[in-house]
C-alpha cells in the first residue's frame, strides 16, 4: 500500500472512530505527543493524545455526530513524515434537540513511526458553522 493510500485509510478511521464512539481504536490513529488546535473553531490548544481523547470523550458524551472528510490534498514531505488538507464537513445533535452543521477544513501533519503513519498535528478551521435550537 502507497503511503499516500495508508495516510487517507488512517483518517477514514478518525472519522469512524469518532462517530462510533471506538474511543481505544481512534487513540491509535494520533502519535503520543499529537497536538489538537480547534482554536479557530471556539476550541483549545491540547497536546497529548490521551488528553485528546479524554477531552473528546467529555465533549461528545450525549452527542451523536457524523463526519466526513472530502477532497484530501496529502504532500509526502519525507520519508516519514507528511502533511494534509481535507475539507471537512459535521453534523452534531445533542439529547436536548440541538444541532451544528459545520463546515471548514482540516490541516494536518502526519509521522511515520514503526512502519506505521500517525496523526502528529491537527488544526481544525471552521468557514461555517450553522447552529439550530428545538
């Protein structure tokens, strides 16, 4: 499999991970010091994949989501490490009737550690985001 096919399979398995809720699978898809920005999309700076994954837990505890990413521009910039855009599109509804609809892109770099390719960098931009009240 081209490095290319491997990084476009490792976020096929972000998104399903995340919207299955496969918390111990999605883990496995970031490298132990990934750092996660959502500031521009009202968000934080979090470093550590095990923070991540406990701050998504808490996030989207109650939440059914869907994502999807679109369009992959992936650059191999060496041997082990690359770098991606992917346009992106979610969907949340909370228990209480709430739902977002957001639309933007994700900016990645990835790290080939063991043979294997790993989110390292992930900044989430939002260019809309469409907010709906029961």
């Amino acid at each position: 499999m081209s490095d290319i096919e491997a990084i476009r399979q490792l976020k096929a398995r972000y998104f399903r991970t995340m919207d299955t809720r496969d918390w111990a699978s999605m883990r496995r898809v970031f490298s132990d010091d990934v750092v996660v920005d959502t500031t521009d999309s009202g968000g934080t700076v979090i470093t550590g994949a095990d923070e991540f994954m406990s701050f998504l837990q808490q996030t989207l505890a109650g939440v059914i989501s869907v994502h999807h990413g679109h369009m992959p521009e992936i650059e191999l910039t060496s041997a082990t490490t690359a770098q991606g855009i992917w346009a992106m599109e979610d969907m949340l509804r909370w228990s209480d009737g709430r739902e977002l609809h957001g639309y933007g892109h994700y900016h990645e770099s990835y790290a080939k550690i063991d043979g294997a390719w790993y989110i390292s960098r992930l900044k989430l931009t939002r260019l809309r985001t469409d907010f709906r009240k029961p």
